[in-house]
C-alpha cells in the first residue's frame, strides 16, 4: 500500500526537477522547456483546481455524475 504525501515545495524547486526529468527524455533544449513547461502547469492547474471552493453548478455534475444507479 502506498501513501500519498503532501509537501510544500518552492516553485523554483517544482521547476527544476521538471527540468532535469525533461531532460531525461530529449536533448533539444526548446523541446526540454516545452516538456518541463507542460509539466509545471499540470501541477499548478491541479493545486489551484484542489485549492479552490466547489461552485454550485460544480457540486451538482460532480454529484450527478458520481450518483449511484
């Protein structure tokens, strides 16, 4: 079983470990900061997503979506 963790981290730091695991797969720099570019706005798009309030209109597809048959 694995647990999921929660740590704060600088950006700078999210930024850099996106870069050195983008470089793990090409060695064309504008490709590199296209991949490391994408990566760090997935993980900002997750937290403001995970860190902003449920609209109304939000909760209710959320529930009839998940609403037993």
């Amino acid at each position: 079983m694995t647990t999921n963790t929660h740590t704060t981290a600088q950006l700078g730091d999210l930024v850099a470990a996106a870069f050195d695991q983008a470089a793990h797969y090409s060695t064309d720099p504008s490709e590199v900061s296209r991949l490391a570019t994408q990566a760090v706005m997935h993980v900002v798009r997750r937290m403001r997503r995970a860190s902003a309030p449920a609209s109304r209109s939000r909760v209710s597809s959320l529930t009839t979506v998940f609403s037993p048959l």
